[in-house]
C-alpha cells in the first residue's frame, strides 16, 4: 500500500494526471487500477477523472513491480544523461500499453534521487541497442531540438550485414517513402514525390564467413534508414526480417537486427547557449552486445586490428 495527500499544488488536478505524474503510470495502468479497486480516494472509488482536493488520501494498493533497469548511464550531469539502451526495450510509448519504456525506466531513476521526470529528443527502433541522448530539463532539451534539426549531433551505428559490400566504402544517397500502415519504409534511387532524402557513409570494418562488420555515419536520421538502405544494396542486416531474409536470419539464430548507435560526436553551430560545453566532446559504448559473437577481436571499445 502507498498513500498519497493531496496538498495545494496538486489540488484540482485529475487523478488519473496525478498518477501520471507523481507514479509515472502509463494511463492504461491507472484505468486497470480504477477498475479493480486498487485506487481509491479517501477510501472509495473515484473514476480517473475524478478532480483532487486538498487533504485528499489517494491509497494505492498496487504492488510495486521489482525495478529494471534495461540501460547503463554512459554520462550524466544536470542538463542532460546519455543512456546506453538494451535491444528489446522502446524508447517511450504513447498508447498506454506498457510501462517498460526507456522514458519510464530514466524517469524512475530520476524520481529516486528526487529529479524530476525528463524529456525524449529522439528514438532508435525496438530491437536497435545503444545511445540515447535524453534532456533533463525543458531549456535543454529546446536546445537538443534544435542541434537534432541543424544535425549538430554526429550519431555513428555499427552494424553487421550479409555479404561483403563492393566498395570498402560508400556514400549512400536514396530517397525514402515511409508507409505507416505497412509500418516500413521503401527507397527509390531518383526523387519522389512525399519522399525524403536519405543520407548515409559507411566503411567496412571486418569481413569474416560471409559477414561484415560496418560502421554507419548517419548524415540524415530517416526511420528504418540503415537498416532500409543497406538492403536495398544487397546487403540487410543479420537478424532484420523487416528488409532482411528469415532464412538467413533464422540461420544465424537471429531474431532482431544487429544495429547498436555506438558513438555520439557534439559538433554545436553555435556557442553561449546552456549546453555549448558539448561541443567536440564524444560518447560510446563500452560493449557491443553481438560484436563478440561474430567477431572476437573486438573489444570494449569496439577496436578490432
């Protein structure tokens, strides 16, 4: 049990928003609560839009889940924090169908050091591992807004494909039309209309048993665009059977794409706003969870000779 009194700041405000706030409940989560009597407002059921009064005893009565953390902090300081994100976990979910978000798990830590919640600027998919750059205030993450647009932030992503690409290196220039209903994305070499440019380098690390190990410099940050890109030259990520083959994939065991955003560069336009100490500093990850397994001499920091 956990009880709650509602003192002025918080009087009028409804109390599924309060729980929200307060719990970082996803809505879903309050509305099951409601329903099942495990929230209840000076002992009786109030419905989710039930307006607060001061003096008010809110007693939930759900049990807390044991607290994950399916991220690492690479840095942190009172403006912002870098997370390492684990494959498998969504960055943030509008729905209200799961609590397991990256979002929730930062604005859980964040709570128990008594910060409040912070803010998303950006996202890589469900099953892609690796950097998040996430603001802890409203200013900052205005500013991180604005370098993503004016592309200040340089976001490198290592990835291992099928094949071995003709060219050690390429630039890659592809023009990309999103389908949401299919939720994919598809390219075309010459313009098209609704469709927008995207722009990736990349070079090859390592070859080995059919694979390479190449590292992507995203020069415009499309959904889907490595991962989307390097099929449509023939080489798709092992394990994405989006724009991959589930053959393949199936046969390396496989079963969501080997892409993790290893390294992040501030390269900042500007000066004399509260995040210009950024500038020229970068940020990886120690490990990349699927390096080892398909080339040892990886290490750590992702130096293999």
């Amino acid at each position: 049990m956990k009880e709650f009194r509602i003192e002025g700041r918080h009087a009028g405000k409804r109390l599924d928003r309060f729980m929200e706030e307060i719990e970082h409940w996803p809505h879903g989560m309050v509305v099951k609560a409601v329903r099942t009597k495990k929230l209840k407002v000076n002992g009786k059921k109030e419905d989710g839009t039930y307006r607060l009064c001061e003096g008010d005893r809110v007693v939930s009565y759900v049990l807390p889940k044991e607290k994950r953390r399916d991220f690492t902090i690479v840095y942190e300081d009172e403006h912002i924090l870098i997370a390492d994100k684990k494959a498998g976990l969504l960055c943030m979910d509008s729905t209200g169908k799961t609590t397991r978000t990256l979002i929730g798990e930062v604005n859980e830590y964040l709570a128990d050091k008594g910060e409040p919640s912070a803010y998303m600027v950006h996202r890589i998919d469900f099953n892609t591992s690796g950097l998040m750059v996430i603001a802890k205030d409203e200013e900052s993450k205005g500013i991180l807004d604005r370098m993503i647009k004016e592309r200040e932030l340089e976001k490198v992503y290592l990835c291992i494909v099928s094949g071995v690409p003709k060219k050690k290196e390429g630039h890659l220039i592809h023009y990309l039309f999103k389908d949401s209903k299919q939720g994919k994305v598809f390219l075309s070499d010459v313009p098209q209309k609704g469709a927008k440019s995207a722009v990736t380098d990349y070079h090859i690390v390592k070859t080995g048993q059919n694979l390479s190990l190449l590292e992507c410099t995203l020069l415009t940050g499309r959904t889907h665009q490595i991962r989307s890109q390097m099929a449509y030259i023939g080489h798709p990520l092992i394990g994405d059977d989006k724009y991959g083959s589930k053959e393949v994939n199936r046969r390396y065991g496989e079963k969501g794409q080997l892409l993790h955003a290893w390294k992040i560069t501030f390269h900042l336009k500007g000066s004399g706003h509260l995040l210009s100490y950024l500038d020229g500093q970068t940020f990886t990850t120690e490990n990349v969870p699927f390096l080892k397994s398909y080339f040892p001499d990886g290490n750590k920091n992702f130096v293999i000779k």
